[in-house]
C-alpha cells in the first residue's frame, strides 16, 4: 500500500461562478465518484477544474499524469470508466450538469 500525490483541486470544494442574480462565487461540495480506476489496475481518472486527468500507476514512480480530457466549463465534479476489449469510455460531469464522454482507442 502506499500514499500516491495528485494534482491539486481534485478532490473539492469546487468553486462556481455565480450566475444570474447571484453574482458572488458558490461553494460546490462533490457528490460523485471522484476517482475511476480501469478494470486493468493500471490507470485512474480523477476530477480537476476543466474535465478529467488519467494517471498510470506505476509501482515504483508512482503516478505518471498521461492524459488530460479537457471540454468543461465548470468544475467536474464526478467521474467514472467504462471498459471494453475494444475501446475505452470515460465520463466526466460537472457542477453546471453537463457530461461528456470520451472515448480512448486501443491499440
């Protein structure tokens, strides 16, 4: 077991742009899944501020930063992975309701 360090902001509170009336910031608290991991054991999605970032683990670096999935204009605030033997989903939703899905080809 170890302790494995990510990107900051990846775990919340999430910070808002108010909108309408409410033009002050809002404090937005997680209410999904923050962090995926693939039915291999050999990656992880996390949350960040614009969309996800998968990590590779690795036993003896740690977590290599291999992909950022940009797109969201809001905090992401819920991830999660689908796998199948030909490709790979990734969903991302953020605090503004919105959820893309990406698809990660093999080879």
């Amino acid at each position: 077991m170890a302790d494995l360090a990510i990107h900051s902001g990846a775990t919340g509170p999430f910070m808002t742009a108010g909108v309408g009336s409410q033009k002050n910031d809002i404090m937005q608290s997680p209410r999904g899944k923050l962090f995926a991991l693939d039915t291999d054991g050999t990656h992880v999605l996390t949350c960040s501020s614009k969309g996800g970032i998968i990590y590779k683990l690795d036993k003896e670096r740690g977590l290599e930063r291999v992909l950022s999935l940009e797109g969201h204009k809001s905090p992401v605030i819920c991830v999660d992975w689908s796998t199948s033997v030909h490709y790979k989903l990734c969903l991302t939703a953020s605090v503004d309701g919105r959820v893309r899905l990406s698809t990660l080809l093999t080879k």
